[in-house]
C-alpha cells in the first residue's frame, strides 16, 4: 500500500535531518522496500546534482550595493520617510483627516458656525447697507442734530421722502 | 571577541554605530543568494534583499532569541521575496499576462504556481551561462518549493528551520520537497 511507504521522509533521510526515532522507523522500511531504497537513491542524486550544480547569480558590487541601502535606510528613517511612516500610523491619520475636515468646513459658506449664532459678515453687510442708506438720505442727515436725535438715524426707513411731507 | 549574529541583531536593536554595518557585510551575499534564486533577476534580488535588511533594521527589536538569527532574517527576506512575487503576479493579472504552465494539480494558491519572472536578455543570457538543466528547471516550480529546494540543497538548512523561514508546519516543508524533487525527477525524466 503506499501510505505504508515513507515517500516524504526520503529526502530528510538523505539529508541526515531526522530524530532518532523517525530514523529508525525510515530505515527498518528501506531495508524492506525495494521501491523506497531505489526512490531514495534517485533523490540522493539529484540532490547531489542540485548541490554541486548551483548557479551563482549576476555578480554585483558590494561596496555600491551597501551605499545604496545606506541611502534607502536614511530615506525611510528621516525625511519623507519619517513623515509618511508618521502618518500611516493610526492616531495621527485620524488627527491629519480631523484637521482637513475642519479646514474644510471652516472654507464653506457658513462652515463651524453654530446655529443661531450671528454671520459676522452678514453684519457687516447690514452696516454697510446702513451706511448706505444714510448716504442715500444724506439731504436728511445733513439736517439732524446728531447729538439729539441720534435714535431718528436708526429710523431713516420710517422718515418720509424729502419733499412728501 | 566576535560578536555573534544574535548580539549583533540586539545591538542593532540598540541602534548601537557599525553593528548594522556587521550584519549586512556578513550576510549581503547570502541574502542576495537566495533572494535571487526565488525571484531569478539581479535587480530585483538587489531590491528585496535589501528591503529585508530595512526590515531588519526597523524589526531587530522584536528579534527574541528563541530562533537563530539567521533562520529570523531568512524569514524576512523570504517574505520579502514571495511579497515581491505576489504584487507582480497582480500587475501581471492587471495587464492581462497568463501562466506559460501550471505546475501542479494541487497547488491551491495561483499566486504559488507562478515560474520564475522572464529576466532581460543580456541579463538571461548571462543566467544562461550559469544554469545547469536541473537548475533551469527549478525555475519552473512555485516560488514557495523554489525557495525550499534552495533552502535546502543550496543553504543546507534543516527541514525544521526551512519550515521556521516558510511560516509552514515540517510536514508543509517535506511535501513541498518531496513533490519539487519529484517534478524535477519526472521533468528530467522526460527530457532525458
């Protein structure tokens, strides 16, 4: 039967990579199965081959090689690096996300104002229609006594036309 | 005296002056080694392993001593590897490119059946030079038995630290030499 045979323990036997007990039991089958003892010569030679036949990869210069970590080592610990690193952890990114959002919103038309609360630039508006106005009737103004009748100037609405009354 | 791998990691940890330096002399070429023989192309192999020495550099603190160094930093860089691997089977996918061939029927993950990359011409012909038959066909197995047959026949790890390095149970790692081993049994067999 072939899960009786020892197929994956073949190459730890070869490599001399296995506990006492495990070793006994792999060899006491080798010495009983032919097929095993030929499928452990088999691999004992191709791991023969692969070792004395390993290729050895495209020479490089060591000394550029380390510069070149050196450079990627710094970029990554300072700098941009530092920066980003800082901001991919969590905290920071909920705080960096916080503090456009509010950005945002103080940039929009009536952004962090809480209800109820007065737009200062519709009240300079107001004032500067005012002014207006009183420029408007000037002919009107020119003729109060600021000092006595300082209240008629918030009533200029209510004041007739020049020449109506 | 000299260091050990394990003082010098927890030096680097420290960020004590020159044990960084220590570490990456020592292991530069065992890193670009292996990180070559996952992703077979020089400029690439250049860039995760020296991705896995940053890791290393941001990780040392977490380094816990209940495994070698070596084995530990294998893990990163293996990792960085397989990550590299898998965001160019993504861009691959993206623009529409397709497995020349499957590598086996029981191979679940399609990101693990991937061959080794094609490499540039002047760079493959150089590859050529250097690759025997049994090499190239390597090339052709997942990245993950590709990374333990080099693990393995070419580093000489034991199956529990290649199994530490892979993030797999012992029984994972002989599987997956037990069946690279066997493809290439049956592939030279083949050819032969």
């Amino acid at each position: 039967m072939k899960d009786v045979h020892v197929d994956e323990w073949l190459i730890d036997q070869v490599r001399g990579d296995l506990d006492p007990a495990d070793r006994a039991r792999v060899e006491a089958h080798l010495a009983a199965c032919g097929d095993c003892r030929a499928s452990r010569e088999r691999f004992a030679a191709l791991m023969a081959e692969l070792a004395r036949t390993a290729p050895a990869p495209p020479p490089i210069r060591w000394g550029a090689y380390r510069a070149e970590l050196r450079e990627r080592l710094e970029r990554r610990t300072s700098g941009n690096g530092r920066l980003w690193a800082w901001l991919a952890r969590p905290m920071p990114a909920l705080a960096a996300a916080g503090l456009v959002a509010v950005l945002v919103m103080a940039g929009l038309p009536g952004g962090l104002r809480a209800p109820g609360t007065p737009d200062p630039l519709a009240l300079d508006n107001t004032i500067l229609a005012s002014q207006l106005d009183m420029i408007a009737r000037l002919d009107v103004v020119q003729q109060l006594d600021l000092l006595e009748d300082f209240n008629v100037i918030g009533e200029l609405d209510e004041l007739p036309e020049p020449g109506k009354s | 005296m000299e260091s050990s791998d394990e003082q010098l990691c927890r030096a680097v940890a420290e960020r004590e002056s020159g044990a960084f330096d220590l570490l990456v002399e020592r292991y530069q070429e065992r890193a670009y080694r292996i990180a070559w023989s996952v992703v077979r192309d020089r400029e690439d192999a250049r860039d995760c392993s020296q991705e896995a020495f940053i890791r290393l550099h941001e990780s040392a603190g977490s380094f816990a001593g209940q495994s070698k160094f070596s084995t530990w930093f294998y893990r990163i860089l293996v990792n960085c590897c397989l990550d590299h691997q898998r965001r160019r089977r993504g861009w691959r996918r993206l623009v529409g490119w397709r497995d020349r061939r499957a590598d086996g029927p029981d191979e679940p993950d399609p990101v693990e059946q991937a061959p080794a990359p094609f490499t540039d011409p002047v760079d493959g012909m150089d590859t050529e030079r250097r690759m025997t038959r049994v090499w190239a066909l390597v090339d052709e197995l997942s990245p993950q038995q590709r990374a333990a047959v080099t693990l393995s026949c070419r580093e000489g790890l034991a199956t529990k630290d290649i199994a530490a390095v892979l993030s797999v149970s012992e029984a994972t790692v002989r599987v997956h030499l037990h069946r690279a081993l066997s493809t290439l049994r049956r592939r030279l067999g083949d050819e032969g």
